[in-house]
C-alpha cells in the first residue's frame, strides 16, 4: 500500500531594484527577508545540524563541503514562520518553502500565503530604500539569459521502494507532464534552438537525467536523498523540473497529479514503461513545440507525442483509481487532469483559463494583435516577466485573475488564514503553534525538529521524524495545557 | 464527471460563438467568459427567438470585444514603461 501524501513546494524568486545602479542580489535578499519580522527579537536560528544535501539516493554520499553560516548569518538569512514555512535567503534569491501538507488544494493555498508574504515584505522593504528605488520580485524561473533558479517540489515516499523503481516512469513523465503545468517563456536560452514561444520555464535548463546537482548541468530527475524524517522509513522525492506556476488550476493539477503517480509507483502499478529514448533532448523539444505535435522517440523502437505519453499516464492512473478508494481531492484531481488532457487533444487554447502556459500565450497574443507587436519586441517580453510580478496591482496574473479570467480554486480568505496559520494534519501545525506560542524559548528549527532554549543554559531538540504526527489532532490539547515551552516539555515525558 | 460534461457544454457554446460574430479578439472565446454567459442567459440560448439569435449574438460579441479592450487598455496602463530597458536590465544569478 502506497503512504499517505505529505508534500510541499519550495519557491525561489526573482528579485531586482528599479532605479538603483548599486543593485545588489544578495543584500537585497537580506533586506527582503528581514523586513518580514514575526519574531520580534529575531535571533530564533535554524538548525542545519539536521540538514545532508550531499547524500544521493543511488546510495552514496558526494564529496563536498557542508554550508553552516555562523550565528549572526544564520539569524540574517533565516526566518521560520508561524504557519510552518520557512522564509529564506538561497545564494542570490529570497525562497519560501511552505509548510508540509497532505493534498493539492492545501498546496495551492500554502503556496499562495507564500506570494502574500513575499509580497508583504517586498512593500516593507522599499521604505527602506533610497527615494525612487523601487524593489520587485518575480515569481518565474528565468532571466531569459541564461541564467534559472527553482521551484521545486517535495513528496514523501516509501523508502521500500527502490529509487531505480521510482526513475524509470519518472523520466518521461516528468520530460512531458509540462503541456499541462508548464509556465510559458518568451523566446529560448542556455544553447537552446531559437524559437518565439516555449511551453516550459526550466526545459531550456536541463541537461542530464539524473543526477544530485540543483544548480549546474540540471537532471531531469534530482537524486537529493535527504528525508527531513525518519530515513529508515521515507525518502523525500525533490522535484526540480516543475515550472513557478501561478495559476490555482496549475499548482492543484502539477502536486495533485505528480503524488497519484508517486502512489501508483509506490503500489507498483506502472503497467506500461513509457520509456524515451532520449529524455533530456525530449523535455526541450516538447517545451518548444505548443502546437503539442512533436513525435518522440521511445525505448520500444516506436514514437509518441507528448500528450499520447501523459494520456498513456492517464490510463494507468484511471485503472489504479478504479481499484481502490480516492479521497474527495484526489477524485477532484482526477477529473481535472482528464478533462485537461482531453482539451489538450481537441484544442490547447481552450485551456486559456486554467493552464498557466495557454493563459499567458492567450494574453501575449491578444495584445500583439491590438498593437502589431511580434514575438521579439521587448513589450512582449515585458509582458511575459510581469505576469509573474507579485505585485497585486501591476502583476498580470493578477490583473487577469481580477478581471474574471482565470479560474481560481481556493480563496482569498483561506489564503490569507494560511498566512498565519499551519496546516492542521501534519507535524507543521506543531512547529508553527510552538513558533506562536513559545517564541521567546524557540531556540532553533529544522524540518524534522524544533529545539528549545530554556535559560539554563541547556537546549533541548525535540525530534519529529514523523511527518504525519504533531497535527492539531493529538498535540492541541498538550498546547493549551503548556503556558511555557519548559511546561511544554515537562508534559511530553509525563 | 461533472468536469467532462462542462467542457463538453463549453465547447459547444464556443462553437456558436464562433458562428456568431467574424472578426473576434483572440480573449473572447475564453472558457470563464463561456461560463459567464451562460450564467446570465439562464441555460437558454436555443430558447431565444430564431430571427434575432444573431443580433444577439452579435451584441455579446460587441460585449465581449468591449471586455477585451478594457483588459488590454488595463494591461497597458501598468506595463513597465521602459520595457527594452528593464528586460535588458533583469539579470538575475543562477539559483537552484
């Protein structure tokens, strides 16, 4: 039996400075997410003892050398919120990993509280800055020159499956699923061919297929074996090939569907190998195709399209659900993703409402028709980087979701719950109600542990090496009956 | 089940759209306008009388184009205004 679905995303954002010749990545990041304050004294430090990006899924351990920032950076770059997430300088970009959570809607959300609070901070922010300086934040992969960083994705999987079992499907699921979750871009980079308009953000940036780099030579599937739980038990699947989408719609279908497939390899019900022959030249030629009619190369000596790959995927998920009982997302899910698949298949361009891809191209179209632009003018790649602007009034996501034009699937009162608040059904809703209640005694955070510092001078680490434990469900009561952390703890040994 | 039937439904209401009017802005045909059309027509457009099916017709094409044009003149009023020089300007380090 495949485990319950615990997931979450990791998103790393864009930033630059209007008006200012001294810009700065780096302290502009500092400043961003400093500006964010919850913690009043701000000196609560994250815990990288706990953390092992070197260890690769293929069972070894890559040489190299561990980052661990003294104190004063640690606090400077770091900052763990009250509903779970945690807010933070990656190299030169503010990144915001929302809190664990058990289904695609509470993705959506989650991710979503994360674009408020980036964009809470970013207004913060600017009245630091010199008059006329003005700081904005782009929630997309790309500069269009080269250079890429993440949005990533984060499952929980059985450890009793082996990685090779995982790879496999994965290749041509994840070098294809980008018809109906890619972000779209404006022209192509990295040595890509030339081209007006791509599907995907990231396709132009990998060039292996699998590997444990993030930052160089990209793989289609990332071999990062660090579970943040009990590494007996999980691994922690780390995607890095999806797409900064902003479409609720997008966001829903790319975890939604991803963890079905996860589940299904985790219940060995791939019945059908789907294997490429060359998935790395496939992932570009598909983001460079929107007419969707690419013929690729497979292992068996035949060819498919992409949409006859995911259409493959799409059968062997519809018997696997057949056989057993969907939870009322995951139905939801699925419906969506057929119907999804099957307007891809009649036209793409009915999809201009939920697919992130298919909306910008629709609105990039229309304005070049009324202004007799064409694909290499810098208003349309204008228009491409600001519908990724977080900024409510002037982001053109957001103009279109105001205007009726894109269909939403959470609202705005549960995003903005989730801006202060955990999910209840995973231990995040543990370490966020301590953050809330115990901040002063909160001495340090990791994913899989929260420590505290009880002015004795000792420091106790409290593990949760178990993601589905520490929800409101058994630790709530335990809260209310702590008035301090010391309390907190004196309670869990009784 | 109820997604399929939708777009199904949808599609046939972007094809009478489509017969309805000739030089249409790409946005109109967009599937969360068909939805609001058909909300404000109650389910009825077969009901309507055969003669003045197109006039009506037309008259949401003119609505639709009216729409467009209001999104487009909104897009225009936030679009950076030094678009050659912001985009050359963007350059960003390599991330994750």
């Amino acid at each position: 039996m495949a485990i319950a679905t615990i997931m979450g995303t990791e998103i790393e954002f864009g930033i630059t400075v209007k008006n200012d010749p001294d810009f700065d990545p780096i302290s502009s990041c500092v400043l961003i997410v400093n500006a964010y304050r919850e913690d009043p004294e701000g000196r609560i430090l994250w815990d990288y003892d706990q953390e092992n990006p070197l260890a690769d899924a293929r069972g070894f351990q890559v040489e190299g050398e561990k980052y661990t920032p003294n104190q004063q950076e640690n606090i400077a770059r770091n900052k763990t919120l009250i509903n779970g997430a945690r807010y933070y300088v990656d190299h030169a970009h503010p990144e915001y990993s929302g809190p664990e959570v058990t289904n695609a809607r509470d993705v959506v959300i989650h991710e979503k509280a994360g674009e408020r609070i980036v964009e809470m901070s970013r207004r913060e922010a600017n009245t630091l800055l010199p008059a006329g300086a003005e700081m904005l934040v782009y929630k997309n992969n790309s500069d269009r020159k080269g250079n890429s960083y993440g949005c990533h994705e984060n499952y929980l999987m059985d450890r009793r499956t082996s990685f090779k079992q995982v790879v496999e499907p994965l290749l041509p699921f994840f070098a294809t699923r980008q018809i109906w979750c890619g972000a779209g871009k404006v022209g192509s980079e990295n040595r890509s061919h030339p081209c007006d308009y791509q599907i995907s953000q990231r396709a132009d940036f990998f060039e292996t297929e699998v590997a444990l780099d993030t930052m160089v030579k990209r793989p289609i599937v990332n071999t990062r074996d660090e579970p943040h739980a009990d590494r007996e038990k999980y691994r922690r699947l780390h995607v890095i090939v999806g797409d900064s989408n902003m479409s609720e719609y997008t966001i829903y279908l790319r975890n939604g569907v991803t963890a079905l497939i996860l589940s299904m390899i985790e219940d060995g019900a791939i019945t059908k190998p789907l294997s490429l022959r060359d998935p790395v030249r496939a992932i570009r030629e598909v983001s460079h195709d929107p007419s969707l009619r690419v013929k690729l190369p497979m292992e068996d000596g035949g060819q498919r399209t992409a949409l006859e790959i995911q259409k493959g995927f799409l059968d062997m998920v519809l018997a696997y659900a057949a056989s057993r009982t969907l939870d009322p997302i995951q139905k939801d899910v699925l419906q969506k993703w057929e119907s999804v698949i099957e307007s891809l298949g009649r036209n793409p361009m009915e999809l201009d409402t939920k697919i992130d891809w298919i909306i910008k191209k629709r609105m990039i179209e229309s304005y070049m028709g009324r202004k007799k632009l064409d694909w290499s003018d810098s208003q349309v790649q204008m228009l491409d980087l600001q519908y990724h602007d977080l900024r409510p009034d002037k982001g053109l996501y957001f103009l279109l979701e105001r205007q009726g034009k894109v269909e939403r699937i959470v609202t705005d009162e549960e995003i903005q719950y989730a801006v202060y608040h955990p999910p209840v059904d995973t231990r995040a809703y543990f370490r966020g109600e301590c953050l809330r209640r115990y901040p002063g005694e909160v001495f340090g955070v990791n994913w899989d542990s929260i420590s505290f510092g009880l002015g004795d001078d000792s420091i106790k680490r409290v593990m949760m090496s178990e993601p589905f434990k520490g929800t409101k469900q058994f630790v709530e009561s335990l809260l209310d009956r702590s008035k301090t952390a010391a309390e907190l703890l004196e309670n869990m040994q009784s | 089940m109820k997604t399929n039937h939708q777009s199904e439904r949808g599609n046939e209401s972007r094809a009478r759209i489509d017969l309805g009017a000739d030089p249409m802005p790409l946005y109109m045909a967009s599937s969360a306008e068909q939805q609001k059309q058909k909300q404000k027509g109650g389910g009825g457009d077969e009901g309507s009388g055969k003669g003045d099916g197109t006039q009506k017709l037309a008259e949401k094409g003119e609505e639709l184009k009216e729409e467009m044009d209001n999104l487009l003149d909104e897009i225009d009023a936030v679009l950076e205004e030094n678009a050659e020089e912001f985009v050359k300007n963007y350059v960003q380090r390599g991330g994750q």
